[in-house]
C-alpha cells in the first residue's frame, strides 16, 4: 500500500499568511479611519445626558465614565462630568447643560427661582410648588431666601430643611454630597 497523505504545497500556506495579513491591516484602517470607540463613547455621553437631564447623578457620571474609557479626550464627557460633580450641591450648575441642550421647561423654572420673591410668603409658596413637582433642589433656593429674608421666621426653616432632606434622599447623588445636604 501505498501512503497518500497529502502534502500542503508552500505556495498555499503564503497565501493563507497573505489573507491573514490583509485582513488584519484591514482591520487597523477601519478602527483608525472610522473610529468605533469614539461613536459608542459618543453614545454613552448621550445616555448620560439622559440621566443628567433626570438629575440622576450618580448614573450620568458611571456613563461619562465610561465615555472616557473608551476615548479619553472626548471633550463634553468631561465637560459633562464637571457639571455632574457640581450640580450634585449646586443645582445652578445646570444651567449650561440645560442652555446646551435646549431644555427651556428647566431654564424656565431656573429663571424663576432666581427672580427674588418680594418677601417670604412668595419664597415659601415657590418653595412648596417646587417641592410638589419633585424638583427638591431647586426648592431650596427659595427656602433659602425666605429664612434670609426672615431668619425667625420657624416656617421657612422647617420648608429649607424639607427641602434638603428630600433632595439628599429622593435625588440620585453621591453619599458624600447626601450627607453634605442632610448636615447643613
């Protein structure tokens, strides 16, 4: 008998290293020229977005994050990462992203809380709508101007410390920042 094992001529293993070179030079131009990590980092900015307009803190920056990881340079997570890390204490912080991102419902109530009330009644009526539309951070602005403008005044200190203890609770932000509400 004779032995039929089949020899693999030299010319086809070159070809089969030639396929294996184009294809992973292939793969180098299209990582380089299309830049897949640059658009799923573009997307996890968007979702962060998403969770900043909510004033999920903690959420936004785990995304923000992640943007990062995959292009360190890209410029709005950090910028949004910075508004995030500020916001958590100073919602005022916002108001460039809410600028940026058009949200005129938010800009609306920002410019309202800013115009001073008249006297304490109009800070703590503000105080409370606020408060009824969940947005406890901005409630404390006006509690704020109220017991600045009446420091006696047991009614707007008890609204100010509502305010606070809601938005360290019922707002998504960092431990450090919660307890930061809940000791002033």
């Amino acid at each position: 008998m004779e032995n039929k094992t089949k020899l693999v001529k030299p010319a086809h293993k070159l070809n089969v290293i030639y396929v294996f070179l184009i294809a992973i030079v292939l793969f180098l131009i299209i990582v380089y020229f299309f830049h897949p990590f640059r658009t799923f980092s573009k997307y996890f900015v968007t979702k962060g977005d998403s969770y900043l307009s909510q004033k999920k803190y903690v959420s936004a920056n785990l995304e923000y994050d992640k943007a990062l990881m995959l292009n360190p340079k890209n410029g709005k997570a950090i910028h949004r990462k910075e508004i995030t890390k500020n916001a958590e204490t100073d919602i005022k912080a916002l108001i460039p992203f809410w600028t940026e991102t058009n949200n005129q419902e938010m800009l609306a109530k920002m410019d309202k809380v800013e115009t001073f009330p008249r006297n304490e009644n109009e800070a703590l009526i503000l105080s409370k709508k606020l408060m009824e539309e969940s947005e406890y951070q901005l409630a404390i602005i006006p509690a704020e101007t109220a017991v600045a403008m009446a420091p006696e005044y047991e009614t707007a200190q008890t609204y100010l410390k509502i305010a606070k203890e809601k938005a360290a609770t019922l707002t998504e932000i960092s431990p450090e920042n919660q307890s930061a509400y809940l000791q002033q």
